[in-house]
C-alpha cells in the first residue's frame, strides 16, 4: 500500500495473490488432515464395508469440522503473540525430538532402541512444556515483546538501535527456560535426544554389531561397525564410500 498505490488495481492483485497462496496451502492440509483421520480413526470403528461416496462424504464432513475449529482456534491464537512464533514453537517440540532421533541413529553406534524411546519421549515432554509455559506467560502478559517500528520516516543510512529494544522486556521474573528465544527450541530437543538417549543406551544392553549395517551411519562411524564376518567385496565398498 505504501510503494504501489499510484497504480490502480496492484495492490488489490497483490494482495489476492497472498490469499490465493495461503488458501491453496490451506486447502491441501485440510483435505489431507481429513483423509488420515478417516482412514485411521473412523474407517477401523465401521462394522461393515462403505462405497466411495459415503466416505467422501465422511472426509467432507471432517474438514468441515476441522475448517470451524482451525477458525475458533484464531481467537486462542489472537492473545499469544505473533503467529510466526507459535508456529515455530510448536512444531520445535516434535523437530527437535524427530533430528535428534535420526541424527541419533546415525552418530552413535552404542546406542539402542531403549535410548532412542526414552530420548524421543523425554525431548518432547520437556519442549512441550517449555512451550506450553512460555505461552501462559506470553498470554498473562509476563514476557512483553514490543513491537519495533517499521516506519523508515528520518531514518539515516547508518543507525544503530540499542540492544533493549531488540531484547524481550519481563515486567516480572519468569523462568529461564521461557525465557530462550523459540528459535533454539529444535537444537535444545535434540541435545535432550542425545543425553538421554545415550545415559539409557549405557545402562542397558548393547545393541549387537554383527546385526549393524555401516551404511546407515554416517563415514566418521562406520569403521567402527564393520562386521568381522563381512565379505571382502563388502568391506572394500565400504571402504570406499568412508
């Protein structure tokens, strides 16, 4: 609105641009919401067998309930702070379990199902309810996070804002933790992935090497699970892709 609107019609185009976009995102994400919980939670209760229109009808009927909760949730939203934000912190609670998992599978060759599980639910339990507390007191208005102008009226070309209002304001002392930036919450579930998945790993039984395949891990692991009984053509591949 501010640089096109001397040309009549561009910024209406624009801005049904940005509403097609979303929709189109929107609308994917529905219809897909809607098909797995037909298929994994309402199809498995049916007695008997349905046509094809009688579960396209269900799927209809499921989006639309989930389009009017997607809309009410907007309220919830509204008093949470920015959208951006709530997006990231809550999908930091299953990313960083989810890297950690993986990268957990691939760094250490000690480690085992039993660390895996315990790092993944220990991760996720933690973040959610850093999420969740730093959320209550985004919303109890606890933590403020002031809004920096975006106006560039009398700026210079060089300026230099001070560091207190790039940093969150806390009328009142919270917790630490709901104090980190939602920006680290992916790197805080996965370390949480990988110390505790590695104290149960050592406390409990060591997974068998003979049963490993190198090429799973990644090249600085895999000489230490090369298995002994391996055929010569296997182990120079294998040498050649570390």
């Amino acid at each position: 609105m501010d640089i096109a609107t001397s040309i009549p019609g561009l910024p209406g185009l624009f801005i049904a641009g940005i509403f097609s976009a979303s929709l189109s995102t929107m609308s994917s994400s529905l219809n897909a919401m809607g098909a797995v919980v037909f298929e994994d939670l309402i199809r498995p209760c049916l007695r008997s067998e349905i046509n094809d229109k009688t579960a396209n009808n269900i799927i209809k009927f499921v989006v639309v309930v989930i389009g009017v909760l997607c809309v009410l949730i907007v309220f919830v939203v509204d008093k949470l702070g920015s959208v951006l934000q709530l997006t990231l912190s809550t999908a930091g609670v299953t990313n960083g379990a989810m890297v950690g998992l993986f990268s957990f599978g691939m760094f250490y060759p000690r480690g085992n199902s039993k660390g895996a599980l315990a790092g993944s639910i220990c991760s996720m339990l933690l973040m959610g309810w850093i999420v969740f507390g730093t959320q209550r007191e985004l919303a109890e208005g606890r933590i403020k996070q002031p809004v920096l102008p975006v106006s560039v009226e009398g700026c210079s070309f060089n300026v230099t804002l001070p560091v207190s209002q790039l940093n969150n304001n806390s009328d009142e002392e919270v917790f630490v933790l709901y104090r980190v930036s939602f920006l680290y919450y992916t790197m805080m579930g996965m370390i949480i992935v990988f110390v505790v998945g590695t104290v149960v790993s050592l406390l409990t039984e060591a997974p068998d090497r003979e049963q490993m395949d190198p090429v799973l891990f990644t090249p600085l692991m895999r000489k230490y699970v090369t298995k002994k009984n391996m055929e010569p053509a296997e182990e120079e591949l294998i040498n050649k892709i570390v």
